[in-house]
C-alpha cells in the first residue's frame, strides 16, 4: 500500500465521489486517515457520521482526537472548504480529460453543492 497520504486521500477521493466505488474509497481514506491527513479525516468522519448509529459515536470521537491532536487549531470550516474545492478541481480535470460525465453523477456530489450538466 501507498505511504504518501496525500495521494491516499487524492486516490479515496476521485474513486468515491467520481466514480463511486465505495470499498476503495474506504481503504484509501482509511489509510490517509492513519497517516494523520486531516481533509481524510474530516471526510471519512462525515462518512461515518451519516451511517448513523455507532458509526457516528466512532466519528465523533474520531473527529474530537484529530482536533486534540493539533492543540486546538483545526479548522473545521477550513477544511470543509477544501474538500468542496479539491472535488470541483477533481470534477473539471475529469472533463478536460474527456471522460464521460456520468461517472461525476454519483448522488454524493449533490451534497457538496456540485452540479453536472451533459
């Protein structure tokens, strides 16, 4: 497995949003989240959060060690901020690239704000 995490959560990023496989998002969010990346952390406990149940106990208290662990000066509306400009810039390379626009019509990308026409 990559070490980078940067790539882990570029990597868990494009395949969940972009392309909706779910299981490779997971492990590669997973293991940026390991590595410390704080944007993995923040969208996996998100993730997590919306499962429900004691999936959101566990990203709650995910999300409250990361916030510990940098003293305090996380910022949470920071990095909300960049995730929805790292999946816009993800979504316009795809484009560019030519690639079809279906695979960015996964349902998650209406809750970031994000909308594709064809």
């Amino acid at each position: 497995m990559l070490n980078n995490p940067h790539i882990l959560f570029n990597d868990g990023m494009v395949k969940y949003f972009l392309l909706g496989e779910e299981i490779a998002r997971k492990q590669l969010l997973q293991g940026a989240t390991d590595k410390g990346k704080l944007d993995a952390i923040f969208v996996l406990g998100m993730m997590l959060m919306a499962e429900g149940g004691e999936r959101k106990q566990e990203a709650l208290i995910m999300l409250n060690n990361a916030y510990i662990n940098t003293r305090r000066s996380w910022n949470l509306r920071h990095t909300c901020y960049k995730v929805q400009i790292h999946l816009v810039r993800r979504l316009k390379q795809i484009q560019f690239h030519g690639l079809h626009k279906s695979c960015a019509k996964h349902p998650s990308m209406g809750s970031y704000g994000i909308t594709v026409t064809t």
